[in-house]
C-alpha cells in the first residue's frame, strides 16, 4: 500500500497538507461547525439529493499577509448561507454534485479572504468526512494482479485455518433480542472472506462457491461495494488532493480489490447457473424455438455488471444441439477481441466466461 500511496501527484501533497493544516489552525468549536456542514454536502453528493443547503462559518482563522501571520477574519453575512438544487434543477436535470463542486471552487476563487478560506475548509471537511466517517475501516490486506493486468484483485494471503480466538475483524457481531444483556455474538468469517478487506462483503471464495445464503445476497454484498467505491469517487472528485490522504489509499486498495474480484466471481457463478439452465431445458425439448443469451461480467472500467447478447439458435423450429452454443461461443469471442470498449483485463475476464461456456457444451457434444 505503501506503493499505492506514494502515486499520489506532489502537488496533491502539498495541497492535502496545506488544507489540514488549515483545519487544524481552526478552533475546535469552529471545526464541529464545519465538520456538521460538510456533513450535509456529503449527505447531498452521496445519496444524490436534489437539494443541499449549507453555511460558511462567521469567522475563520486565516493567514493574513500583511501581519504574516494567522489571525480570525469575518465572514460576510450575505454570503454565509448557500443554497443549490430545488425544483429548477430538477426540472432542468442538473447534477447537484457538479452544481456543489462548482460553487465550492467560485467561493475559493472569492476575492474575499475569509470566504474563500471558508470554503476551502468546507471542502476539505466533507471530503474527510466522506472517507474517515462514511466508510468503516477494513483488515490489513495485500492483493497481487492477475498476470497482464494492472489492479491487484487476487490476496496474497494463504487461507488461514479456524481459531478459537476471533478477532473484531474476523467477525461480524449479531445481536439477539433473546440474549439481551448478554453482549453481542460473535460470528467468525470463513477462512476464504478473511482474506479480503472487509470480510463482511465477500460472497465467493477462491474457487466461486457461494458463501452466503442466495444470489440475491450476493448482489447486495456487491452493490455495497460499489457504494463503497461510488463514495471514495464522490471525495476525490470534490477534492482531488485527498488521494494523498492514506486513509483513501487504504481503503480504495482494499476496497477495489475485493470488488473486482467478487464482480468478476459473481459473474463467472452466474453463467454457470445459465448453463445448468439451458441443459435441463434442453433434455426438457424446450429449446427447439431459438435460444439467445445474455450473458453477464464484470467491467473493470466502469466498476458494475454488465452483460453481452448474442444469439446461438434463430427462432424457429431448429433442433438444440450443444455444438450451437460453442460455435456461437467462438463467434461471440472473435467480436470481443476486436471490441475496443473493452480495456484489456475486462477482455479477459469475459473470454474466461465464454471459455467456461464453450467447455460446458463442448463435453456435453463429447458425450453424445
């Protein structure tokens, strides 16, 4: 991680300090007013609310050059209260996010000293607030990239055996209204989910199986990562600098690891439950009428499911053969490796899938 930190531009650096360095020159109660406020941005870029109302502080902490030294400044009153969205945006279709980082840089690029630092102080806090408070904190983790990829997505850390000593982040605590006052229970992770970040979200292990109840769990597990990374996005995109802040590092390394990978393994177990469907519809004669398939992966770039279309048999009345799916396998191959959409590791990942495919059906046609 040290790695991944030290990439931070170092002008980004410097910035990230200098902004900490400020908010930490104001007074505490100061910084609670602040620290409440950039809630509110927050709240307002994270769940994407139409509306965002927030205050600049009366009075800052300043660097005032003519005295070359830090002193408080007043903050207009006309200018305290800001106000975005409503319904003319909405009406409009205007992205409050945008509308919030845009007024945030105009009251920083303010001839008036004191509202411009307040900004820069409001900036600051919302993106702190964004990846310290937001987002719980995960294991120590190290992954390593697949060979020809760039995103470590694989841990490097072998599979531990049960212990009977469980740590806070080895389990998850339930607590159950039939033991109350009894503390909560702790229920460990398996060995495959301890290697990941946050163990809580894993749904797959090494070889796909399924680790939590169904499918649906699954998905929930990764639409919370996704909201995970969505949130990192939303601080850097509001205050580039806080790539240099480690906290981000930590938690985006271990975060879009674990994503990538569980994206990409609930992709790979959902055509292999595609190809359990077509078979037992196939021995059923229920095939004979076309078949088209949507098969799913995981996109690296975008960082969501996604899926490709393809036809194996035209409708009509055509008889299933497991030769048809492997040649419309090989025809869907030939098309990705030509699609420029796709970067490199997304490629890969996707002709996996359709290699699992082709394997199914070609020892299906094997044995007939």
């Amino acid at each position: 991680m040290s790695k991944e930190f030290s990439t931070a531009p170092s002008e980004f650096k410097r910035a990230f300090e200098q902004n900490r360095a400020l908010f930490a020159a104001q007074p505490a109660i100061l910084q609670r007013f602040l620290e409440a406020q950039a809630h509110h941005i927050a709240q307002a870029l994270t769940e994407h609310l139409p509306q965002v109302k927030f205050s600049l502080p009366d009075r800052v902490v300043a660097e005032i050059p003519q005295i070359g030294q830090p002193a408080p400044v007043a903050v207009p009153p006309a200018a305290r209260e800001q106000s975005l969205g409503g319904l003319k945006n909405r009406i409009r279709g205007t992205n409050v996010r945008e509308e919030v980082r845009h007024r945030l840089i105009a009251l920083e690029q303010s001839a008036d000293h004191a509202i411009a630092t307040s900004a820069s102080l409001l900036r600051y806090a919302a993106a702190i607030h964004m990846v310290h408070n937001m987002l719980p904190a995960g294991r120590s983790v190290e992954y390593r990239a697949d060979e020809g990829e760039e995103i470590a997505t694989l841990p490097v850390a072998p599979l531990e055996p049960e212990s009977a000593i469980t740590q806070a982040s080895d389990a998850i605590a339930e607590e159950s209204s039939a033991d109350e006052g009894r503390g909560d229970l702790q229920v460990p992770f398996v060995p495959a989910a301890r290697r990941f970040y946050l163990p809580q979200w894993v749904s797959f292990d090494e070889k796909d199986a399924l680790l939590v109840g169904n499918i649906k769990e699954a998905e929930a597990n990764l639409a919370s990562m996704q909201r995970y990374v969505e949130i990192l996005h939303a601080a850097s995109s509001l205050a580039p600098y806080i790539l240099a802040d480690e906290e981000y590092q930590k938690k985006r390394y271990g975060m879009l690891g674990q994503l990538i990978n569980q994206g990409r393994a609930l992709a790979r177990y959902k055509a292999g439950e595609i190809i359990r469907t077509i078979k037992v519809r196939a021995q059923s004669g229920n095939l004979n009428r076309g078949l088209s398939l949507s098969l799913p992966y995981y996109d690296d770039q975008e960082l969501k499911m996604a899926q490709t279309n393809f036809e194996v048999i035209p409708a009509g009345r055509i008889m299933f053969v497991p030769a048809f799916v492997v040649r419309a396998v090989h025809e869907e191959a030939a098309k990705r490796l030509q699609d420029t959409r796709f970067n490199a590791s997304t490629r890969k990942h996707l002709l996996v899938i359709l290699q699992i495919l082709e394997d199914a059906f070609s020892q299906m046609e094997n044995k007939k």
